[in-house]
C-alpha cells in the first residue's frame, strides 16, 4: 500500500506544478492466479499482475483524465502534462469538481475484505478438477464446457488536492463449472458458480458441480412456450437482473440527463407495500463493501425503497451537483476516468413464501432460469428479453422451455411483484426469487 499512496502523492505534485487547480489521483494493483479444466483434463494455469495509475486534472471547471500502466518517474511527469494540456482544451462543465472537504471520509472501519491466504497453484487446479468431476458424474451429462478455480487480489489507492488520502485492499475466490447434458442437436448447457471475499466461505467444489450438472440435465427436451400472459417467476439468479434494471433506472447519471423511465417516480408507490431494497457498502466481507466511495466520502447504508415507495437516487458528487441533491456517497473507483454513481450490496427484503409454494399456487406460467439479449427502453421501461425455463401447468414444472420472449413494462412488472424467501448471501445483489404478474410470454 505504502508504494501506492506514495504513486497517488507523486502525481498530486506533477499536477500542482504542472498548473492544474485540483487534481485527484489514483493506483490500483491486482495479482491473480486461476486454473482452468475442461473434461478432465487440466487446460490452463494462469498468473497475472498488472499495475494501474491514473489522474483526474481540472483547470477552472475544465477537467481530463489520462491513466497509464507505469510508475517510472518520467512516465508520470508525461501522464500529468498531457491530462492538464487536454484539461485546457476540454468544454466546460458547470458541474465538475471534487468534494467539498467537510464531506470526506475521516475514519476507515475495517470490513473484512481481504483474505490474508495466498493462493496455491495446485490447490486452485485440484478444485477445479473436483467440480469439473462432479458435474460429470450427473447422469445425463455429457460432457463440462468448463470449469475453473480462481483467486484475486486487489489493492487501491486514492488521493485528491481536498486532502482526502484513502486506501483498500480486497480478495475474491472463485469457483465455477459450466455443463453439457443431451446429444446431438438436443444438447443443453447450464452453470453454477461461487464468488466470496474468504476462501473459507465458499461452497464446496462437488455442490457447485453437481449444480451445474442437474441444471444442464433438467432442461434438455425443451419445447416452444405457447404465446400468452401468464405469471412469471424469474429464479433467484435471474431475480438480479430485474433488480439490475431499476438501479440503472435510478442512477444519477440517467436521471441527471432525463433519461429513466423512474424520472418523475420519487416518492411513488412503485412496488407493493412491505417492499423494501437497501444498499449498504459496509456489510462485513461484502463482495461490494468499501469503506470510502470513488471520491472521498464515507461510506453508509441508503434505504433506495421503504414500503414500495422510491425514496433515493444513486449520486455522485457531480450528478448531486446538476439535480441540486446531496451526494449518496456511491460514485465508482475508477483509475483513469471521471466517477460515476454505482451501487454496491443491494438486498431486496425476502417475502414470506418459498420459490416451490409460488410454483404450487399457479395454474399456467412460466419459470425463467436463463436469459438472452435485451430491449430495455430507458425512457418508458418497456421491456422484452429472449428466455428459456420451465412452463408450469397445474402447479407443477410441466417441461423444459427454449427460445421464448418475455414482454412487459418494468414499472409495471415492479407494481405487481412478490419476493419468495430464499434470499442469497453471496452476492453483491442480493434478490429471491420473485413472481411476477403483468408480463406476456411469446413462443410458438
């Protein structure tokens, strides 16, 4: 950390001298080994390092960003002369400039998000054989796509001309196996996966690959949906990408533009009552946690939902600026480019009924497990996206569904949704299962 921070103060001193009236630098250094498996046999064991610097130079209310991949002095001295020259060249914009110094982070809690276990050559290769091993072992299955084992480590570094110095490091493990069950033409693919913070929190291999296994085996023999409107469930996984859609909807950056189909919803009931979605980068190994945001300011839980209604947007300090709000505190880390709002751990409260009570309940529907394409209008949030799954027919999975298209309106589909109970852990959006009423499926 020490030679990062020492890059940050180094470039903050290039960009005095070169004539620049606020400057924020950046570093971030990641090494990471990952071993790759495919039927059997092992494919690849790879190693990487890489090293990035970057400046953010602002001139007036003129601002530039230049990063490079070097630390060397003159590299340095080149990087700062050529952001502050396109600083002075760059248009206005009235909304540009750092945190107000009141605003920045002072103390740094400690979110457990470094695994101190260096990765093993070996151990990642045998993890990935023993998953790739376990979804060969599912009768069914043909043979794996693929599976790996893979381990990363990160350090950053921040420091900007308001007197904010701020630093971080972070670890991921993963493991994940992808499947091939059925012959011929009829042959289908699925997958599972695992990421944490921890080693020790992980899955175990064979439960990932026996996962990826089941999944690939249950959908071979698929049919065409029939053309009708029906409840949707989207299964847990796919449950993040609605959840995806409506915090681009609510990102400063759309909203500052006009263009978000929730522009005018703050403060409207947009789901059912009961509902609630926070966002909170504190959470202990969250897989998104950080203890200060892209620009300096403390880190803190926001409630984006209360009861359904729509009470916060995503902001960072330019987007607070231009809608005439106060930050969130949610502008990204980035080495190299100006931030940008961004969320972290997202959870959506779970309901009170399981993923199979919502399959009992319908008499005609459709069970998303996987997702194709996308045709998302921003300014009206209609909806339409490619899906395979399961048809349900008198509350039971009837037969496996390809090439089917879900279409609807995302305000809409928010009004009439309900969360099972099966909420995840191990991910940065954390989202159940959810049913969905309002949306139309068209197949044959």
């Amino acid at each position: 950390m020490t030679d990062l921070t020492d890059i940050c103060a180094r470039l903050l001193d290039l960009s005095r001298k070169s004539g620049a009236d606020h400057a924020s630098a950046s570093a971030a250094m990641t090494e990471g080994l990952e071993a790759s498996v495919r039927d059997g046999a092992v494919e690849e064991i790879g190693r990487s390092e890489t090293l990035d610097v970057g400046i953010r130079v602002l001139v007036g209310q003129k601002q530039a960003c230049v990063s490079a991949s070097s630390n060397k002095p003159d590299a340095l001295a080149e990087m700062v002369e050529r952001a502050v020259a396109m600083a002075r060249e760059a248009p206005e914009d009235e909304w540009s400039g750092l945190a107000d110094p009141t605003q920045l982070a002072t103390a740094f809690p400690n979110l457990d998000l470094c695994d101190p276990q260096d990765a093993d050559p070996d151990a990642l290769r045998e993890a990935a054989l023993e998953v790739d091993a376990a979804a060969r072992g599912v009768d069914g299955v043909e043979k794996s796509e693929g599976s790996t084992a893979s381990w990363r480590r990160s350090a950053v570094a921040m420091a900007a001309s308001n007197g904010f110095e701020g630093a971080r490091k972070g670890s991921f493990w993963s493991v994940s196996c992808s499947a091939i069950a059925g012959e011929g033409l009829g042959m289908e693919r699925d997958y599972a996966y695992a990421t944490t913070r921890w080693r020790e929190d992980l899955r175990g291999n064979a439960e990932i690959g026996i996962e990826a296994g089941e999944r690939a085996v249950r959908r071979t023999n698929p049919r065409k949906a029939p053309t009708k409107k029906v409840p949707l469930i989207f299964e847990q996984r796919l449950a993040t990408s609605l959840l995806g859609h409506f915090l681009g909807a609510i990102n400063g950056a759309g909203v500052a533009r006009g263009s978000s189909y929730l522009i005018d919803k703050m403060g409207a009931q947009l789901f059912p009552k009961g509902f609630s979605i926070t966002d909170d980068p504190l959470t202990v190994r969250g897989i998104a946690s950080r203890p200060f945001d892209g620009e300096g300011l403390a880190s803190a839980p926001l409630s984006l939902v209360e009861d359904g209604v729509l009470r916060s947007w995503l902001l960072d300090c330019a987007t607070a600026r231009q809608l005439g709000m106060a930050s969130t505190a949610s502008a990204s880390f980035s080495v190299g480019s100006t931030p940008r709002p961004t969320s972290s751990n997202v959870t959506l409260a779970p309901g009170a009924r399981s993923p199979e009570a919502m399959i009992a309940g319908i008499t005609d529907g459709f069970l998303v497990t996987e997702m194709l394409g996308a045709s998302i209008n921003a300014n009206t949030g209609d909806y339409s996206r490619g899906a395979s799954g399961f048809w349900i027919e008198n509350g039971e999975i009837a037969y496996p569904v390809t090439e089917a298209t879900v279409v609807g309106n995302l305000i809409e589909m928010f009004a009439g949704m309900e969360a099972a109970n099966d909420l995840p852990t191990d991910k940065a959006l954390r989202v159940p299962t959810l049913l969905i009423e309002g949306c139309s499926v068209a197949g044959a």
